[in-house]
C-alpha cells in the first residue's frame, strides 16, 4: 500500500476530475489512512482545501472516492501538501516492528491508523498504533526522508486517565 497508488486512483476518478473543474484552486491539504492488521476497517481519504469557497472536501478512497464536505475550525485555513514523495506503508510498518523492537516492545500491531498532515513547513504522518495487550504507539514520520522522527509507547489506561482528566 502506497501514497502514490491512492493518488493515481484518485486522478483516474470520474468524481475527482469534475471535482478539479468546478474548483481549479483546490489543493491536497491532509490524508487520512487506516490499515487493520485483524479485521478490514482500511481507510484511506484524501483532503482537499477549496480557497474559494473556504471549504474542504475528503474522497473516500474505499469507497471508490466518494466525496464528502469536511467541516473545518473557523479561520483555521490547511497548509498545502506536496505531492512530491510517495510513503510506501509496508515499510512504515516494518521501521515501526524495528524501533519496538530496539524499545523491547514484543507485541503485535493490531491497527496503525495515520494523518497525514503539514507541521511547521513540513509533511508529517502522526500515527496511533494499537498494539496488543491494550498498547498505543504514538510514532510521527517525517514524509520527505521517511524516518521516524518521535516514538513513544503508551497504554490504553493511560489515555483512559487524560480523557477522565478532561472532564
């Protein structure tokens, strides 16, 4: 599974191409990706900001790019993307099993979920990976070198505690 193949998908698709036509100015501005390791809730969306109409439409790729409007934060306006890398997330997968392993994590991946998204003039995947025995890993990839740049292994309790925390 790869960047790149969503996107030539999404350039083949009737919906996108008269999408681009009624909005020339659109730009990718987020992606959103889900891969389940023991079911078949695999996502993948692809975002895009209209300048024009200050608005964001995500194509659902698992559903042959459905599209749908997004709501977004009041003048919060989303950085461009580029398309100039391709994330190939087997290999994401596999540096993710290297650096738990190199942590002493000997779980299993039950679910990576991705967001793909610009920080501080950079393209980042900020990803959840559930892992067994109600573990999370917190992992960010720099998209542009493909290295992970933060990784941190948590608990499902922990997160439990921060939302009752919130309340």
């Amino acid at each position: 599974m790869n960047f790149k193949y969503y996107l030539r998908q999404l350039q083949e698709n009737s919906n996108y191409k008269r999408f681009l036509k009624e909005n020339p100015d659109a730009y990718l501005c987020s992606g959103f990706f889900t891969m389940d390791k023991e079911g078949s809730d695999n996502q993948q969306h692809l975002d895009f900001y209209i300048p024009s109409k200050k608005s964001m439409t995500s194509f659902q790729m698992e559903q042959e790019a459905k599209m749908n409007t997004v709501d977004l934060l009041p003048d919060k306006v989303p950085e461009p993307i580029s398309l100039d890398f391709d994330i190939d997330f087997d290999e994401i997968e596999k540096q993710i099993y290297e650096r738990m392993r190199t942590h002493g994590i000997n779980n299993r991946i039950q679910k990576l979920i991705f967001s793909l998204q610009k920080l501080e003039d950079k393209d980042y995947l900020a990803g959840t990976v559930f892992i067994s025995m109600f573990g999370l890993i917190k992992v960010n990839i720099e998209v542009k070198t493909n290295k992970i740049i933060d990784f941190e292994k948590k608990s499902f309790f922990d997160l439990v505690s921060v939302l009752k925390k919130g309340k």
